[in-house]
C-alpha cells in the first residue's frame, strides 16, 4: 500500500489547538484526588505501588517540586501526551493510505473525542497509557511491513508503558493472539520480534518483580474495580454502549467504518489483527469487569483506518459540511463535559457531574482541608494525627497541610505504616462510626465536610470524629484497616 505524504500543517493545527484548550483550562477547579495521591506516592521513590507502576507518580512529584505547586505546570505533560495522540493517529492514517484530508479527518475526530479531552485534563495514568496504545499501534505497523529492528523500538515503548499503567499487557496479549489467528504469523518467526519482547519484559522487570515480592496486589485492585470498588466503575451492561460515548456518538460512524474495512478490505489483510485484537479486548474487559474507557486506546487505530473511507463518501457539500458539524459539536459537548468551563458554583445545577464523576473530585480540597485544620487547631495537641479513609483525603492533607501527620489504609497509603504509638488523640474522616467506636472509648463529632458549592461529590457532609481515648494500638488494628480499591 502506497503511504501519501504527512499531512503535517494540518495534524499540527489540529494538535496546537487541542494543546492550547487543555493549557487553558489546567488551572480550572483544583486538584483531583488521583494527582494528590500520585504527588504523595512519588514523594516515597518505589518501583512499584500497590495500584500502579512508578513513573506517573515520580512524574507527579518531579513536577509539584520543581514548579512550586503549580497544578498548571502538573497537567502540561497530559496536554502535550494528548496532542502527541493525535498526531500519531493522523501517522497510523497515513500507514494505512489515507490522504491529507483523511490524516486531517482522523487527527481531528481523535482530538474531538471525549476520552482524549477528558484524560488530557487531568495528570493521569490514563492519558500516557492512551499514548502507549497509540505508538505501539504504529510501531507494530511499522515494524510488520519492514521487520527486523523496528520491533525493538515496540519492545522500548512496551516496557515503559508497563511502568506507565499495567493495562497495557492486555493489549499486547490480544495483539499476539489476533496475529495467530488472522495474521500474519510470519512475524512470530522473527528474531528481531522476540527481541523486543525480551526487551519489554526488562524494562518492566522490577515493577513486576515489586509486584511479586508484594503478593501481587495489582491483582487485588482489579477485582475491587470489577466488584464496583472505584468511582469511575460501570456495570457490565453498560460496558458496550459506553464505546458510542468514547469518542462522540457523532463520530461513532469513522471508528466503525474502521473495523469494516480492517475486517474487509483486501488492502488492509495484514492489519486484520487490530479489529481481532479489539474484539478481544472487548470481551476480556466486559468478563472481567473492567472500565468501559480500558478500550479507549483501541480507537486511535480505528479512526485511523475508517477515515478514507468516510473522506470517499464525502464526495458533496453537504456530507463535508454534516462531517465538519460533527466534529465540532463533538469538541464542544466534550468540553463542556469534561472541561472546567462552567463555574464550581453553577456545577450542582448541571447534569455534568453525573457524567463525569472525576469534575466533582477536583472540587473542595481547599476547604475540606480548611476544616480539618480547624478541628486539628481545635484539639490543642500538637500530637493529633489524622486518619484518613481514602488516598484522595490522606494526599490533600499532605498536599496542603505538611504539619499535620496523615495516615490511611487505602491503597499504597496502608503499606506505608501505621501511626506511631502515642498516647494522643487522633481525628478521622471517612471512616464509618460504628468502626471507629470499636477503636476508640471516646469518639466526639469534631466538624463536617462541606466544599461550599452544594456539589455532592465523595467527600460533601463527611463528619471529622476526635478520638480522645484509644482502646486498641494501632499495629494491632492496622491489618483491618486495609483498603485496596
């Protein structure tokens, strides 16, 4: 198959402009609870964590501690991951023969997407494993029409994207079983390939030997998230419909004409694997439970190939004007949803935070931490320690109140120790009464949680607890406090 020239001015305006949108909007709302524990995490240099690879939150932490705090500066490499995305969207669309307009049209559907905009806003494992799909797609194109080294560069990008997010050992699984069964398996016989596999598994190595000296709680977590145990978790049923939501219901057409032509035409027989692949992973996800955006990376592929094929149907005004409607209205409803546009204020008053839970969880860290520095002042013991009942609540009073000692069960949070034995009172939040009672013999209501904007996110009408007398010593007790989820 003939590759056209690069259609570099327009994929460039395209990403620009994402870029731009995203740096715009970085400073908006305030931190979400996954960049306030991904700053603690990174403060304790790991190779691996109990919910994740390393580099994210040593990321996290490079970044708070070289620019002064700035959320801005902390959210910079989400917006330049995610205009990388679709750049490299438009470069599968040229692999596959498509023209200017059909690298245009891919680049931008990618950049329109909901999942783009919405995991390039926030510092997230998420946005750089959405990139890592991206590039392996390329490369594995690449590396399938030449042979020989390029695998190498697969193996590289492999590897980091495991100390990025675990997630993509699926794709790679599913990838290597598609290419059994539709091809081409001439690949499995290079050395060149295997190569890039042992250099993944290198690599990766010591977060997965981390994982292993540790009981594999990876594991653990993703039979919380199947079980419902995140907020971001879906029910089964809604796992398939959710794909329309990916990428835009309005678009849904370009990534569906994408598997048609993967499955169908004659040109596309030594990509046939990338549909399979994607069907794959689409049963292992909704089996095992997982979230409906696990797909995500999946889609810079197929846009990719459905956009010559759409370009050919647009052969009137009329479908390239309803094609350009589509793809702005696209861009604008997901910024709307997954931007900080509308005011913290008017928020509660918008369907937005039923259909983007993680909007709320960057509302009220300012005063939820204002309270806890209050019943803390209040206690008059500079002894008194918090206890914290998830790793949002535990890294914002990190974050924001160094003087205050914070521990937790959640996640990494429970393997980093309990408090010390001090006879001292403690305060709480996010733990259930009638646990705390049987800690504690005298258990008082110190303060309630409130963000100020009436928004009903996980931690609005939390009450604080003191606890002035403790029953029990905490390495007694620190076993049962274990949360993974």
């Amino acid at each position: 198959m003939e590759r056209p020239r690069f259609a570099w001015r327009g994929t460039a305006a395209i990403a620009a402009v994402l870029f731009i949108a995203l740096c715009a909007a970085a400073g908006g709302y305030g931190y979400h609870r996954d960049e306030l524990y991904f700053i603690a995490a990174g403060s304790r240099p790991a190779v691996g964590y109990a919910d994740q690879p390393p580099l994210v939150p040593l990321l996290a932490y490079m970044l708070d501690s070289l620019s002064g705090g700035s959320l801005v500066a902390l959210r910079i490499p989400s917006a330049v991951a995610a205009s990388a995305v679709v750049v490299v969207t438009a470069l599968i669309a040229r692999e596959f023969g498509a023209g200017r307009w059909g690298q245009v049209l891919a680049a931008a559907a990618m950049a329109a997407s909901a999942v783009l905009i919405a995991v390039g806003h926030l510092l997230s494992t998420s946005t750089f494993d959405l990139l890592v799909w991206a590039l392996l797609c390329w490369l594995v194109i690449r590396a399938v029409k030449v042979q020989g080294s390029r695998w190498l560069a697969v193996g590289a990008v492999a590897g980091i994207g495991l100390l990025t997010k675990s997630l993509v050992v699926f794709f790679l699984a599913a990838l290597v079983a598609a290419i059994v069964i539709v091809g081409p398996r001439t690949v499995l016989r290079d050395p060149w390939m295997w190569g890039g596999v042992t250099l993944t598994v290198l690599i990766a190595l010591p977060n997965i030997w981390w994982q292993a000296a540790n009981g594999w709680p990876q594991f653990e977590l993703s039979e919380s998230i199947a079980a419902g145990g995140s907020g971001t978790s879906e029910s089964r049923w809604l796992f398939l419909p959710f794909q329309l939501v990916l990428i835009g219901p309005l678009l849904a057409p370009i990534w569906l004409a994408g598997i048609w032509r993967l499955l169908h035409d004659p040109r596309m027989r030594s990509w046939r694997f990338f549909a399979i692949a994607y069907f794959l992973l689409a049963v292992i996800f909704l089996v095992a439970g997982g979230k409906p955006y696990y797909l995500a990376g999946m889609y810079p592929v197929l846009l990719a190939a459905g956009a010559e094929p759409v370009i050919r149907w647009l052969h009137s005004a009329v479908r390239r004007g309803l094609a350009v409607l589509a793809v702005v209205t696209t861009a604008v409803t997901s910024a709307l949803l997954f931007l900080p546009i509308v005011p913290a204020a008017e928020l509660h008053k918008t369907p937005i935070p039923a259909i983007n839970y993680d909007a709320g969880e960057t509302i009220g860290w300012r005063e939820f931490t204002a309270t806890i520095d209050a019943a803390h002042r209040g206690t008059e013991d500079t002894g008194t320690i918090v206890l914290a009942g998830n790793y949002g609540e535990a890294g914002a009073i990190e974050k924001f109140l160094p003087h205050i000692p914070v521990f937790s069960g959640h996640n990494s949070y429970w393997s980093w120790g309990p408090p010390p034995e001090r006879d001292a009172p403690f305060l709480a939040v996010g733990y259930p009464e009638d646990m705390l009672r049987g800690l504690c013999n005298n258990l008082q209501h110190a303060a309630t949680i409130d963000n100020q904007v009436n928004l009903d996110n996980d931690e609005q009408g939390r009450p604080v607890w003191l606890c002035t007398d403790r029953s029990a010593q905490w390495d007694a007790v620190w076993p049962s406090l274990r949360r993974i989820g």
